[in-house]
C-alpha cells in the first residue's frame, strides 16, 4: 500500500530525490504502447512517444518480448518509493537493436539482444569486476543514498528510487551504456529460453552461488516461484544433496514436487522451522529467502505494516535463521526495502548464523556463463516456468490478475507486434480475460 511506502518518508522527512532528465522522442512524433503506473493498484495501458538517442552510447531496443516480475507487485501496490504518475513499469525484456548512438561499435541494427535489468557504467570500480549490480555511476536517487549509505546501480522501470529510467514493459527502450548493458543472442535460440537472462535466471543463480551452495549440502527455499523454482534447480546443479521448498501455492508445491523437491506448505505447517527439524535432524545447511515482503503471514505483520510501522516483516528470515543448523548460511534474494520489526538477532548471534544479503544480481557477471554453459547445451531449460503469454495491449489487466494469481499465472511471455512466434513448447498467446476468472 502506499501508507507503508510513506514510512520512510515520514521518518525522514523531505529528501527531495534527484530523477533523470528527459530523453529526447522520435521527431516523426511516433507513439508506442507502453504499461504505466498511475497510482496503488492503477497502471494503464498507455501511448507514449518512442525514444531517440539521447547519448552518443545510447541503444534503442524494438521489444520483441517483456515479462512481468513478481517484485513489480511492490510497484502496483506503491510501496516502493519515489514513483511518480506515468513512469513507465519493466525491468525484464529483450528484443532487437533499432537505432544506435555513435559511440557504439560492437552492436548492429537488427540485433537481437537482452537487456540487463541494472544499468552499469561498465567503468567504476564494481563494474570492473563484473558486479554491475553495484554501480557507482548510474543512480542519482539523494534518497536511496541517504537510506542505505550508497547507491545500487539505476534499474529500469522500477522508480525514481533506483534512478527514474522508462523500462521495458513497452514496445521501445531507450537502453544508455548500450554495449555493456546489452547482450547479443546468437540465432537458433528462441526468444522464451533467452529472456530472463535479463533477471530471472542470473538472480536466482546469484543465490545459490553467493549464498555459497556446496557439493552434498540440503537446501531450503523459502518462495516457490520462478525464482524459487529456478535457484532449486540451480542448487541441484551445484550439487545439493537435497533441496527443501516452502510454500502454500498447490500448483507451486507440485511442480517442486515433479522435478524433485521435497516441500512443505506452511499453509498446511504453521511452525516451519519445527517441520524441517523433523525433516533434517540439526537443521539445514543453506537456506534461501526468494519470498517476498509483500505478503505477511501473520495478523501481527500485517497489522504493523497497515499501521506504518515497518515496511518489511522479518517471518521468513527468522524461520530460516531458526531452521539452519549452528554455523548454517541464510541468503536473502528477496527484494527487501526499508525497516523490520522482530528480527531475531539472538538466534542469529548465538548459532554463528551467517546471514548474507545477495544484493540485487550482478547481471554482467552471470549472464554469458548461464547462456553458453546451460542454455545452449540444454542442461539448464527456462520454459519450464512460463505459464502464459499475452499481448502488450493486456498488460493492466494482465496485473490485475497476476496479483491475484487467477488462472495459474506465474511467468508471463508478454508479445508485441515485433515478437516472433512462440517457441517449441511454449504457451500460445491467449488475452487474459480468456484465463483469468
């Protein structure tokens, strides 16, 4: 809600947030549709200019496919701040290369490309080492350096927080830094295997790799979803013993279940941390939050964050930190925001838990390895997790009903008028009012 996005406001004060200035438009005047918010729970489906070069770096994407992410709820729901009426919503898309700044040298039109969720510089210390994530260079939001002491990089279409770029749920992205911030994708692959290279797949391998997943550990996932899904699979890879997923979702839980997950519904178990003692005899290894703060769990939660008093709640993290064994490691690839209340810092002192904030997933370091080392040679299939597919035009609706997870919605391929026919075992594209009751 946009009561617990004002917590920190309200806290703080007024600390005016520096936004990106305005880009230039095509001069032939050119509209595209594009997904928009305009308050809680009200994004519409837009006509907005398309953009031109701005910056001699710049790279002008024509989107052949976007998604939508289940971080970008706390974006519908306004609960992360600094949004402002008509910003343009999508961090996760690819498509092919339109027109391009003169600086760039290693992209041509008609490219096919992914786009990095994250924009780095590609020159600052952290991109150096490939942790684009960490950019020093490309966020100017006052307010996120004054919360957190630093800033992440700029991300597109998540708010002014994270630097105010126009994202990618739209039919053309202005993409700055374009060689470093693009990735070229041979042909023969369809676009659905390729996608969530722009966040989904490096994300969730982030957890498994940061988190420090070893040959012969059992693992428990808090969260089910496409991230969760994938970072079990990625667990397994990295040669976990066994993976433990938690969560309350049926169709979830037996997908888990079919690829060999064991599982436990906490709508089902009310003490989590109880079930995977029984389970695991002294507690698990690793245990990885890809949940969300979004949802309490409890009347308690939920009555603090309606009240302003936290903007995030600390259930699944202390169910982990109870669930570990002494000397266990908690990672959390949960998209947290602000401030908790609860935390059970005893637990975690006294067991020497290790508790890791992965951070958001340093794109540039993982996303070539992924496509050339699991994609292309088949050991690694993303398809498995899309659900639907849908065109650009139903993207406010296609909010609604992902919010409500109505018709089994999970992973979205959503199509503009660029895209190419869905790939082999794929969803063919439905209109949601055809799924979602």
């Amino acid at each position: 809600m946009q009561a617990t996005a004002n917590l920190v406001q309200s806290k703080l004060g007024e600390y005016p947030t520096v936004t990106q200035s305005g880009y230039k438009n095509r001069e032939d005047g050119a509209t595209m549709k594009a997904l928009a918010w305009f308050g809680p729970e009200d994004v519409r489906v837009i006509d907005a200019p398309i953009p031109e070069v701005t910056e001699a770096d710049d790279v002008i994407v024509k989107v052949t496919g976007t998604t939508i992410c289940g971080s970008d709820l706390h974006l519908y729901h306004g609960e992360i701040l600094a949004l402002q009426k008509g910003d343009i919503l999508g961090h996760e898309f690819m498509g092919v290369v339109d027109r391009i700044g003169p600086n760039v040298k290693n992209l041509k039109i008609g490219q096919r490309v992914v786009a990095s969720f994250q924009i780095s510089c590609g020159k600052c210390s952290y991109c150096q080492k490939k942790l684009s994530s960490f950019c020093d260079n490309t966020n100017h939001s006052s307010l996120q350096n004054y919360m957190y002491g630093t800033r992440d990089a700029g991300f597109f279409g998540y708010s002014h927080f994270t630097g105010g770029f126009p994202g990618g749920q739209s039919e053309y992205v202005r993409v700055p830094i374009g060689e470093v911030n693009l990735l070229p994708i041979p042909d023969g692959i369809s676009d659905e295997k390729v996608i969530y290279l722009s966040d989904v797949l490096p994300t969730s391998y982030h957890s498994v790799v940061d988190t420090g997943v070893e040959d012969g550990d059992t693992v428990g996932i808090w969260g089910l979803g496409p991230i969760g899904q994938c970072a079990a699979r990625w667990a397994k890879l990295k040669g976990a013993k066994r993976v433990i997923g938690i969560d309350q979702v049926p169709e979830r839980l037996a997908l888990a279940e079919a690829h060999g997950i064991e599982v436990v519904d906490f709508s089902k178990e009310k003490d989590v941390p109880k079930k995977i003692h029984e389970m695991v005899p002294g507690g698990l290894d690793v245990a990885l939050d890809c949940g969300t703060f979004h949802e309490p769990k409890t009347l308690l939660h939920r009555g603090m964050k309606t009240l302003m008093l936290e903007t995030d709640v600390p259930e699944v993290v202390n169910e982990m930190i109870v669930s570990v064994r002494k000397m266990g490691r908690c990672g959390l690839i949960a998209a947290y925001a602000g401030f908790t209340n609860g935390f059970n810092i005893g637990a975690l002192m006294e067991k020497g838990v290790r508790l890791i904030g992965n951070g958001q997933a340093p794109v540039r370091k993982y996303w070539e390895e992924i496509l050339n080392e699991y994609i292309i040679p088949g050991k690694f299939d993303p398809t498995f997790m899309i659900t639907h597919r849908v065109p650009i035009e139903d993207m406010d609706k296609l909010y609604a009903a992902f919010d409500q997870r109505l018709g089994g919605v999970e992973k979205v391929f959503v199509e503009t008028s660029a895209s190419n026919p869905p790939g082999p075992g794929c969803p063919p594209t439905r209109r949601v009012n055809e799924w979602a009751n």
